[in-house]
C-alpha cells in the first residue's frame, strides 16, 4: 500500500448522518512525547476528514495494575543506574520477536481487555509496541472484531511490531518498511506515509513573516535549542558551548513544561541579549519555520517534524537504544550531525553557520524526507478499514 494524499472526502452530511459512526479507540502510552504526539495527531486528522467520528486518546497504562505500570516504566531506573544495561536490553527487545512473555501481558492485560471490551471500537490505534502486542493478543484471544493499526514512529521499526492481528500499519519509508516486511508482514498491510505529525506542518507560515511574528531578527542567524517535552537534559553545558560560537547568532531554548529547567536558562542567559529561555510553545511548527539550526535530542516526533519544516538536526546527547540508532541513521542520510561529544558543539556550529551552502544541502536533504500529510494519509487508510461497518449500517437502514 503506497502512501498518498489524503483529500477531504465529499458527500451529503445526511450520508454521514445515515452511516454508523466509527468507533475509533488510540492507545499511547506516556514514555517521552512521541507516542502521544502520534496519537494526537491521528485524532486531529480522523476528526477533519470524516464529521464526528468517536475517537478517544487513552494512556493504556492507566488500565493495567500498579505493578505492571512499574515494570513497564522501569526503563527510566536503568536509563538513570545503567545506561549500558538498558542499551543491551533495548537493543534485545528491537529484536526480538517480543517485547515481553506473553504470561506477563496475559495477566497484566486482563483490565484493558475489560476496557475495549466495553468501548467496543471498530478500529483500534497502537502507538506503541507492547500495547500493539497486548491488542493483538486480545484480538486473537477472545476473538473480537475490530481492526488493529500499528502507528510506529521513529525511522526504525522493532520486530514485535510484527502480529498477523494487526491489518496496518502507518510507518516512516525506508528501514521500517523493509523491517517488517523482514519480519513477516505481507506489503499490502504496510502505509509508508511517515509518521503522523500535527496537521499543522502541512500548511507552515512563511519565514520572513513568522521571523517578524516572533521577534527574530532579520539576517542573524537562530539557533533552536530544545530541552522535550518534560525539559530533560543539561542546560548549563549546551549554554556554554553555545556562548564560544563567535559568528553572530541568536538563540532560542525552549524547555517544555519543566518551570525550573526554563528558570535555569534564563538565568544562564542573561549576559546574552540575543538568547530567550521559552518553556511549553503550541507553536513548536513556526520556530522550526524561523530556526537555521536545531539542537536537541534525537527524539522521534522532534526529528520528523524538523524533516518537514526543512531543518538541519544537531543531535545531542541521545538516550541509549533507537536514539543512538536514530543517530547513526541521521549521520548515514545527511540530514544532520551527530555531535558524540559536547565539545565539538560550538565547533560544528561555528563551521556550518558561515557556509552557506552546506545549510542549503542539509535542508534539501530534510525535505526530502518530510511528510506533512502523513496523518491525513493515514486517516484515510485508517478510515477505508472501518468503512465495512458503514455499509453494514447503511445496508441494513435500507433493508
């Protein structure tokens, strides 16, 4: 199945009224941004393309017991003791044909089953690997019938994302694609759309305008430093290598939701009048539109939507397992650097700022990449899955 775009079907609403409303459950889960950035994005799309649709967004953790929550979210312990622990099991677990043994999502799954069960969806929407294999697990198990989309982000996909359940799957070209099909997905059950990101990327203002909107200055080069979603990382050392750059430029940090990270930059920040410490934006589109360099971690929604807005990635300190994989790719595709060691950030930026030409190669190269109607398209495909229950309705209104 090849990727395409998306238009806005037509028809009466009184078609709409007559058919019955697809019931479309996303479940995420609320390790880093992208999953939920996923799910939102799908939600923002369905709900454009076909009128009142009844979809919810759930963290799907919130429906499994306290223990498996802990087990689930233990990743942040070994991230936090041992890093070189978790790359080993990470990198294991991209493997495997399972994230986990089927006894302990068995068991841990038994209130989420509950839940669907009484949601009742057509179609159901995995943003994540191990929610994909407890869906399918349900789906085979008890024999329901509804349909199963594994939306997977990032430009890799694991191995367990592979369930004879699943009827489709929403992914990045490239590796992901030929990972599944590697792993014995059929090639007409693979979308290779990209990864859904916010409907906004596909309609991006205009530089110069949006450069007046925010307060950039004109001619000097930005810089783009983000800290995620839930602000992580070291400012106090991004902050001084970005002080050594010697050709004019400014900068923007933006910290997420963490008040006290966004407090420390600006105070790191003070002695320089063109730096601004910003914390959560709705606006993330428009800076990466401004921006002539983005700094931050390798994150999988962070890397799609710089792609889509053109934007060369200098990837910093990336998380053990599909980060450090994400940078490999980055550097294989010359979409960007991998800078391996804090000190050569201001180095890399104080060679690329004054060549033009080379910020020229690297912005062709991400556009190439990008895919702003990666969510529509996947809407679409999303939607033709469940439309077999549309005509079961309307069939049986006429009848």
């Amino acid at each position: 199945m090849g990727a395409s775009h998306a238009g806005r079907p037509s028809g009466s609403s009184r078609q709409f009224s007559i058919m019955r409303k697809t019931k479309i459950l996303i479940m995420a889960v609320p390790h880093g941004a992208s999953h939920q950035r996923v799910a939102t994005a799908l939600r923002k799309a369905l709900c454009d393309i076909q009128p009142q649709p009844i979809v919810e967004v759930v963290n799907a953790l919130d429906y499994c017991p306290r223990w498996f929550r802990y087990y689930y979210n233990s990743y942040g312990l070994f991230l936090a003791l041992c890093p070189a622990l978790w790359a080993w099991i990470e990198n294991l677990q991209h493997h495997h044909t399972t994230t986990g043994p089927d006894w302990l999502y068995r068991r841990a799954g038994r209130y989420l089953y509950k839940f669907i069960q009484a949601y009742d969806p057509d179609i159901v929407i995995a943003t994540e690997v191990g929610m994909c294999e407890l869906a399918a697990m349900l789906k085979r198990e008890l024999r329901l019938g509804f349909r199963l989309v594994g939306a997977v982000t990032g430009m890799d996909a694991d191995r367990a994302w592979s369930q004879p359940e699943v009827d489709l799957y929403a992914v990045a070209p490239g590796e992901a694609v030929a990972q599944l099909e590697a792993a014995g997905v059929p090639r007409h059950k693979i979308l290779a759309c990209g990864q859904p990101v916010d409907p906004v990327f596909t309609a991006l203002p205009v530089r110069h305008r949006a450069r007046i909107r925010l307060e950039v200055e004109h001619g000097i080069p930005l810089l783009l430093v983000l800290f995620g979603g839930a602000g992580m990382g070291s400012p106090r050392h991004v902050v001084a290598e970005l002080k050594k750059v010697e050709q004019p430029h400014q900068a923007v940090f933006i910290a997420g939701r963490n008040r006290r990270l966004r407090e420390e930059v600006a105070s790191l920040c003070s002695d320089r009048p063109h730096y601004r410490a910003l914390g959560w934006v709705d606006n993330i589109h428009e800076w990466m539109v401004v921006a002539d360099l983005l700094v931050s971690k390798p994150g999988a929604s962070t890397m799609i939507e710089s792609f889509n807005c053109g934007l060369p990635l200098l990837a910093l300190d990336p998380l053990p397992g599909n980060e450090q994989r994400a940078c490999e790719w980055i550097e294989k595709t010359g979409v960007g650097y991998w800078v391996k060691r804090r000190a050569d950030l201001a180095p890399l930026i104080g060679r690329l700022l004054p060549d033009r030409e080379e910020l020229r190669r690297l912005r062709e190269r991400a556009l190439a990449l990008a895919r702003p109607n990666a969510a529509y398209d996947a809407a679409a495909a999303i939607m033709q899955l469940g439309s077999y229950r549309d005509k079961y309705a309307t069939s049986e209104l006429h009848s």
